[in-house]
C-alpha cells in the first residue's frame, strides 16, 4: 500500500506540476490559463493527448517538438520531476496528517515562486491567497476555530514587520529593496508556522539568499535579485525540520 500511495503522491505532484508551469508563465504574461490550449512556442502546433503526460512526453519526444523540432524548455520537465519527488517524500515524511496536506500546498507555492520570481520578478497573488484559505480550513479541522484565527493574528504581525523592513530599506537604498509579493507571502509564512518560526523563516532566507546575491552582483549581470524563493525554500525548510527549530528557540528561552 506505501508504494501505491507513494506512486500516486508522485504521479499528482509531477501533474500538477505541468499545470503550475502553465500558471506562472502564462499569468505573468496576461494570457489566458485555459486558452489557447498547450502548444510549442515556436511553431503553435497544439499538443496532443500523448505530448501532454507529464516526464515520460519529454522522454519519449527526446525533449523536441514532434514538428518543428525545436527544444522544449527543460526546467518544465526537472520541475515535474521535482515537484513528483517532493510529493512522494511529504507522504513518507508526515504519513497522513494535517502536516502532509500542509507540505503539499507549501511545495505547490515553492514551484510556482521559483519560477515566476526568477523569469518575470513577480510572485502571484492567486496561489497565496488560496494557500491561506486552504491552511485557514485545515488548521480548523485539526485544531480549532480559535487555533485559526490566532494563527491570522501571527502572520499579520510577520507582514507588518516586513512592510516596516521595506519602508526601511527605501529610506536607506532609495528603492525597493522587498517586492509586494514578499511581503504578502511574509503573511502566509506567519500565518504557517506561527510567530518565533516565522521569523526564523526570516533569518534563514536572509543565509540562502547571500550566496546567490553575492554572486549575481560580482557578474553583474542583474542588480535585481527575487527573494521570494529563497523565502520559500526557507519556510519549507523550518516547516520539515520543526523538532529541530523548536530545540533552537528553546535554547534561546
Ligand atoms: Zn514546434
């Protein structure tokens, strides 16, 4: 039965996958999810059923279209990979529970910031509003109404404090140093995790972002850097590593 369920996680995750490559291409690009249907950017011949299975289409096309033979883009074919994985570990991770429904919808903003942040520097306002809905439901099931609403209170005081940091960085750089999308999903990361977490979260992203930054700004290539990701990468990873987090804190207290 655990390989059963673990194909099935992998197979939903590497699905939806294709489907968040769609949204963050297309919603950034003011086109329409739904229509026209897939096709190659190059040539617009529409895709067939068989060009559309998620891994095994850029496998079996030899990652080409079938008739202008021109690359597809591979980091659609990693990320259904990807996502595929991460979803089979959540389920082997947490089993069934209230954390496993959590991690999905945590890694399905992951997919989607990685990608719309890093091709057009925008983080979409749709997925984070309904990962909130969705946690807002979820922390009611399992807990309660009071659980809940108290979690709101933590993320608005987490969006608070960013908003207050990108007030701060203006001031100082004299230009926006945070995006409005990293402050909306500071909300979502306050509201997760709840408060000492998310400033961890905070602190943590500050680490991974470093290197990339460094690095981005000796080429030179960009002085603009997205954050969403890394702040993104850093939830997940306090989210998975919550024991090891808590012992941090508790050193601290
Ligand atoms: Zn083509």
């Amino acid at each position: 039965m655990e390989v059963f369920y673990s194909s099935m996680f992998f197979i939903f995750g590497s699905v939806l996958a294709s489907f968040y490559c769609v949204l963050a291409t297309r919603i950034p690009e003011g086109k329409s999810i739904v229509k026209p249907r897939s096709h190659c950017e190059h040539c617009n011949h529409t895709l067939k059923w068989y060009e559309l299975i998620p891994i095994f289409s850029y496998l079996f096309l030899r990652g080409k279209c079938r008739e202008c033979h021109k690359k597809i883009p591979i980091y659609e074919f990693i990320c259904e990979i990807i996502t595929g994985l991460l979803f089979m570990g959540s389920y082997l991770y947490f089993g069934f529970s209230y954390s496993l429904w959590v991690s999905l919808f945590l890694i399905s903003l992951l997919v989607l910031i990685f990608i719309s942040d890093f091709k057009y520097m925008i983080i979409l306002d749709s997925p984070l509003v309904i990962t909130s809905i969705a946690i807002f439901v979820l922390k009611v099931l399992y807990f309660d109404w009071q659980t809940a609403f108290l979690s709101l209170l933590d993320g608005a005081i987490l969006f608070v404090f960013m908003l207050f940091i990108a007030y701060i960085g203006k001031k100082i750089f004299k230009r926006d140093a945070l995006g409005g999308g990293d402050i909306k999903l500071s909300f979502v990361i306050g509201f997760t995790v709840g408060l000492p977490y998310g400033f961890m979260v905070l602190v943590l992203s500050t680490f991974l972002a470093l290197p990339y930054a460094t690095f981005s700004l000796l080429t030179n290539s960009s002085h603009e850097v997205p954050y969403g990701p890394f702040l993104i990468s850093a939830l997940c990873i306090v989210f998975l590593y919550y024991e090891k987090f808590s012992y941090i804190l508790n050193l601290f207290s």
